[in-house]
C-alpha cells in the first residue's frame, strides 16, 4: 500500500472514531435509556460493516453517516415537531434515509440495514413495537421500490406507495382496539405525510449528497445522457467523427455491462464522455481525419505519441471545467490505462537495439491509472475493439471473433485488468456481446446489380419514348 492511501486510511479512521463517539454520547443525552446505546451500537455495526466481507472503509463511513444523519433528524423531529402539529410518531420519515442509502450506492443490504436500525430506534423512543414493525415495513417497501430508479417520478411513486402501505398497516393494527374518524384523520396526515416529506428530503437533498460523496446516481446519470449536454454538443460539432467512435463505445459498454450485471447506464454515460479530450485537436485523430492530411505525417514519433496521449489530461480538465462528477472523470484516464501507444511505439523504435525498445516502451505508455472498476474496464475493452474494427479488413464472423480474442488476450497479458475484479466468466460474457453486436455492425450486405439495373432503366426509357412517337 502507497503511503498516500496510508494517511488517507488513517484519516478515514479518525473519523469513524469521532462519529462512533457521537452516537454514543447522543445516546446518553437522550431521555433514550442508555443501556440501549450498546446493542443497538452493537447490532449497528454488525449489518453495515459485516454483511458484505468486500466492503470498504470509506463506503462503510458514507452509511454510517447516513445513519447518524437520520438518527439525529428523527429525534429532532420527535422532540419539537410532532407535539407542536399533533402529529403521531408514524409521520417520522423513516424510509427516506434508507432511500438515500439505496439511491446514492444501490446497495440493497446497506439501506435494509439502516432501515431496519432506524425503524428499532424509533420503537425505542416510542417504546411501542408495533410502531417498529410498521415503520420497518413501509420503510423496507420504500427502498425495493426506489431500487435502480432513474427518474423522480419513480421516487415519488415508490414514496406514496410505500407511504399508502403504511397507513394500511396502521389501520389495520389499531383497528383491533378502536378506529374512528379523529384517528383516521390523524392516520391520513401522519402516514401520508410521512410519504411526501421523504420524497421532497430525497428529491431536494439528493444532488447535495451526491457532490458531499462523489458518487453519481441513476437520476444524475439520465441527465448526463442528453446529447444537448454542452460538452456532447461541441463533440457532435467539433470532432464529429470522435462523437459516432463514443456512441458505438457506448452501445457496446452498455451491453456488455448489462451482461455481467454491472452498472450499465454508468458505462454507457463514461463512454460518451471517455474522449471529450479530443475536442481540443480533433484534426489529431484518426477518426476525424475525413478529407484531411493526417497531421502526423510532419511529426516525429514522440511528438505524435505526446499530442496523443496529452487528450486524457486536457479531458479531464474540461470535464472539470463542465462540472462532471467524478465518477464520469474516471472514465477519461482509465479508459486507456498504462497502454502502450503502439503504433507510434513501432515507428519509434524500427531500428532501435533490444535495451533502446524496452526504454522507450515505458515511455510510450498513456500515464493511467488502471481501470478501478467493471464500469471503466468495459470501457477501455470496448474502446479498443471498436476502434481495430473499424480497420479490420474483409470484416467476416471470423475475422471479428478472432480480432475480439487478440484483443482481450493482449489487455489481460499487458495487466490493464489487474485492478478490477473482473472473473474470466465475466470477461467470457462481455467477449460474447463483443463478438455479437460488432457482427451486427458488419453484417454482410447484398451487392445489388447496378450495371444490369441501369441497362433495364435505359431499355424501359427507350421503349416509352417510342411508344410516345
């Protein structure tokens, strides 16, 4: 481990400390029994840092301050507003901080776990079990609901529904004792509002945790796919050819993605942003080289090479500069990896001795860092295949199967996939859509006859005009 990521693991250690210490102390402040604090601390910890073996410390931190977060709000709530409006415990947004969780890292056991933490906190406070097992429920129905949503009307949905179940609860229990108007009454402004209020929570607080964690959800993600995005609307005009090289990138990722069950609207919104870097010399590039000289002709290889590889760093600054959120940066770096620039590693070294070629190669390599995730490791597989492909001469099944293994076999040996954790059956799976979708792309086309066409045309003209006559 790098002694950055050192001191960063201790800072992220202090600050477990600090709101570990916080939740004790708000315990004791509390009129809550203090004797509560310690299993429910206890139990806390077990589902958000023991329920996935594979998590990580900062991801765990984020949780936990969303539960922190919602154990403070809910008791503010319940000490100063519920008695001033009348309102009954069940108006306590208990679902909106499980939505929070669900939306922001669509980790179902995360957000079950808060709810289900938050719901046992309310009871406590109430000291009413079947106010827990409402809240659980309606809370638990809120998040499987809003699970992979993409748009707000899914939110509001998945919150009135969820709210609608929860007054059908309430109803039902108490109607076993006694039910009448004023109660019903209070039922509808509790249960319901409870619904509304954690919508308008989730709705408006959402962009604010997004920017507080650096994390991009399914909403922001929709919003960033919209080609009359300022940054995609300059690629469309400036490097039009780089724009159709994102959209089949994109196409390829997103199904590739899908396939192996990662995030595939993520992949397909990096890969539309992957190469806005080339925005800047558009003429550079070969996919924008239409009826022009390629500019590379009057340079020498290590200038060609820098002109290259400098669009990732003049990408990210743009991205930077257009407000993307850091997931979609990733995609700009890490779309190439530490790859060698290999053409221009050639001409470089054509007459180069053996030691001469292993120095340059280090020097010829796209500074990285590698992909961190599926996400952006689809990405740099995706890009490189369709950009072969499209050189590819004679594009038959075979030839594409054959141009998809070598490619694959090339990153995998050269170590671009080493920090992922992608498996071979995944790789396997994303090969496969590889393979499929670019023969979809080159399918063969039939060769119409346009010799004998236009001869027929000709006789059919000749014979009307002397009918005519």
């Amino acid at each position: 481990m790098k002694e950055r990521e050192i001191i960063q693991n201790k800072h992220i250690i202090w600050i477990f400390i600090f709101l570990f210490v916080g939740i004790s102390v708000f315990f004791y402040t509390t009129e809550i029994n203090p004797f509560f604090s310690i299993p429910f601390i206890l139990v806390g910890l077990y589902f958000l840092s023991y329920s996935q073996p594979s998590i990580k410390l900062q991801e765990f931190l984020y949780h936990f301050f969303i539960l922190i977060l919602g154990l403070i709000f809910l008791y503010l709530v319940y000490s100063f507003i519920l008695p001033r409006f009348n309102l009954r415990i069940t108006f306590l947004p208990v679902m909106c901080f499980g939505m929070f969780a669900c939306l922001l890292f669509e980790r179902l056991d995360f957000s079950l776990s808060i709810n289900l933490l938050l719901s046992l906190f309310v009871g406590i406070m109430a000291k009413d079990l079947d106010i827990f097992f409402i809240l659980l429920v309606s809370s638990t129905a809120g998040v499987l609901l809003v699970y992979k949503a993409r748009t707000r009307t899914e939110i509001i949905k998945a919150a009135i529904m969820a709210s609608i179940l929860q007054l059908l609860l309430d109803i039902l229990i108490v109607s076993l004792h006694s039910l009448n108007l004023p109660i019903l009454k209070s039922f509808l402004y509790s249960d319901l509002g409870n619904g509304l209020l954690s919508f308008v929570l989730v709705s408006s607080l959402l962009p604010v945790f997004e920017y507080l964690f650096g994390v991009v959800t399914n909403i922001r993600l929709l919003e960033l796919s919209d080609f009359n995005h300022p940054l995609l609307r300059r690629m469309i005009l400036e490097a039009p050819g780089t724009y159709q090289h994102s959209i089949v990138v994109a196409n390829l990722s997103e199904l590739a993605a899908e396939a192996i069950g990662a995030n595939s609207l993520l992949a397909r919104v990096g890969a539309y942003f992957h190469d806005v870097g080339k925005i800047l010399r558009p003429e550079y590039f070969i996919e924008n080289q239409l009826q022009t000289k390629n500019r590379h002709l009057s340079l020498n290889p290590s200038m060609s090479k820098l002109v290259i590889t400098n669009h990732v760093k003049e990408g990210i600054e743009l991205a930077k500069k257009y407000r993307l959120p850091p997931p979609i940066i990733d995609f700009i770096p890490q779309h190439h990896g530490t790859s060698l620039v290999s053409y221009f590693y050639h001409q470089a070294t054509k007459n180069a001795s053996k030691e001469e070629k292993q120095k340059l190669k280090e020097e010829f390599r796209y500074t990285g860092p590698k992909p961190q995730s599926k996400e952006t490791a689809i990405v740099l597989l995706a890009d490189s295949v369709e950009a072969a492909s499209r050189v590819l001469e004679d594009p038959s099944p075979s030839r594409i199967e054959d141009l998809v293994e070598e490619i694959f076999k090339e990153k995998i040996e050269d170590g671009q996939l080493d920090d992922t954790d992608l498996t071979l059956k995944e790789l396997a799976k994303i090969k496969e859509v590889f393979i499929r979708v670019l023969n979809a792309v080159y399918h063969a086309r039939i060769e119409y006859p346009q010799k004998n066409a236009e001869n027929n045309s000709n006789q059919l003209s000749k014979n009307k005009e002397n009918k005519n006559k």
